[in-house]
C-alpha cells in the first residue's frame, strides 16, 4: 500500500487502524534455556514432584516466570508423564558355576511359562539338585507366589532334606523378604545370579530347555490337571531313565547311585522324585502338538 499509493507509514496505519508501534514491532526470540536446565535439575533431584510444586519452588526462590510459559516447557519436557522407577537390586557377586561334590549342597530353582490350548497363561516351578542334575519339583499354577515357593520348599526338605544353598535369578518372588528370611531362619543362603545372566544359572536353564522341548511344546494343555500329570510323568523318566551327557550317560539316579553318597543297599539314604497317583491312572488327553 505504501509503495503502490504513495502513502507515508503513518497514513497507512492510519488507514488500517493500525497502531504504528505494532509496525514497528519486531517478536523477540524466546529463550528457554535457563527455565530446561532448572526443570531438569530439579526434576531429577524430585523427581516425585508435580508442576505446581515446582512453579511454587522456583516463585520461592524468586523466579518470576510465568506459570503458562512454565507449563509449556513442562510438558514439552514431558516432565507429567511419571516414569515408575524400577527397584534397585543390590550389587550381585559374579560366582563360578561348579558342581557340587554331594547331593543336597546346592539347589538351584526357576519359574516357566506356557499357555493353555485357549491362551490363558501358566507357570511352573522348577527345582533340581545341582550334584546330579535330578529334578526334585515341578509345580504348575496359574501364580505362583514367594509364600507358594516356601511351602513347595518345605515340602521338599522334609523328604528330601535340606540344601546349603540355592541359586536363583532376581525374580520378584525370589527376591521377596519372606523368602529371604525362611531361608535364613533355615541356615540355608540365597545365592542370586547377575541381573541378565541366565548362563550363571545354566543347570536349572538346560533343566528348563529340556522340560519345554519334551513337554511343554510338544503338548497344548487343557487344563493344570493334565499339565501336572503329564510334567510329573515326564520328571520320573528324566530322573531314572533318561542320559544325561554331562553325568557320563547316566541317569540321575544312576549317577548318584554310583558317584553320590546313596547306596544301591540302603536306597532310603537320598529319596528321590516318585511318581504320584496320577500315574495309577487312565487320563484320556486329546490335544498333542505334531
């Protein structure tokens, strides 16, 4: 207008009502710097707190910041979304996996999982005697809870008896404070692994492959019934009949029969897994994966 009409800035303002100060004016860069950095500093030191607790931090400390202009960069910053903070473990010891020179010096114990033919999830517990690699336990329940791990434990160790000491991973049933202190009221000692490494854990982890690749994947279970009947059928053969290559071939009662402190004349000496009533029997189950 000004150019094609010939018009000073001050008529052509004047023509559109327009104030020539807002002509004139020029937005200044905004810079938020200094508000991030005292965001994220004290988001990261109070990390429970919310926004207007902030705003009313920083107003207390003479910041005079606008509470919309704090707000944006809140949220920019994605400070609402409250991440839960995972908890922290204490630091684990890296330590040797050896085999034991006895039986019932070190158990070792882990859960499973698996689905039932209609997705509906389950889990098992497993637990071995490291020295010969025999399974002592395989409990199958929709959940399984820390107080469950101790009364399938207790039940191990009145005809099993009880071991010096059981590895496990840091699982939130294992790392429970209940566990922790029948183990302790039992002069047994939790040992846990490194949080991702299941390799130092590797005999209850080859227990656990063999157990889903000769039961659990080659079966679509119907109901905990079946699952039970057929793990616990399955544990009876891998205890006294199947060979194991890292025990010369032998079966795990074979094993602790020849190298154990278990006696072919006083069998009593080291009970082993027996198969239950299931096994007396007929269970008609159809569903088998090919």
């Amino acid at each position: 207008m000004i150019e094609r009409f010939e018009l000073s800035i001050r008529q052509a303002c004047s023509l559109l009502k327009l104030s020539t100060s807002v002509y004139y004016y020029k937005p200044k860069e905004k810079d938020d710097t200094e508000l991030i950095i005292a965001l994220k500093e004290l988001a990261e030191t109070e990390y429970r707190w919310g926004f207007w607790m902030m705003y009313s931090y920083f107003r207390n400390e003479g910041k005079i910041w606008n509470h919309k202009r704090v707000y944006r960069i809140y949220k920019e910053m994605k400070l609402n979304l409250r991440s839960k903070r995972r908890k922290r473990l204490p630091l684990r010891e890296k330590l040797c996996l050896l085999q034991p020179l006895s039986p019932n010096i070190h158990w070792s114990m882990d859960f499973m999982q698996d689905n039932f033919y209609d997705g509906k999830k389950f889990r098992t517990l497993n637990i071995i005697d490291d020295f010969n690699r025999e399974g002592l336990a395989i409990v199958a329940s929709k959940s399984i809870t820390s107080n469950r791990v101790i009364l399938e434990l207790e039940n191990l160790v009145m005809w099993r008896g009880k071991p010096e000491k059981i590895r496990v991973d840091n699982g939130p049933e294992f790392i429970a404070h209940v566990l922790n202190k029948w183990c302790s009221d039992n002069n047994i000692e939790l040992i846990f692994i490194q949080p991702g490494k299941p390799a130092q854990n590797g005999f209850i982890e080859r227990f656990n492959r063999t157990f889903r690749e000769e039961v659990l994947s080659m079966n679509l279970f119907q109901s905990l019934e079946e699952v039970t009947y057929k793990a616990h059928n399955w544990l009876y053969k891998y205890n006294h009949k199947r060979p194991h290559q890292s025990l010369n071939n032998l079966s795990p009662r074979a094993f602790l029969l020849k190298y154990g402190k278990l006696s072919a004349q006083y069998p009593g000496e080291f009970p082993t897994f027996q198969q239950d009533n299931y096994n007396n029997k007929q269970k008609n189950f159809t569903f088998e994966r090919s």
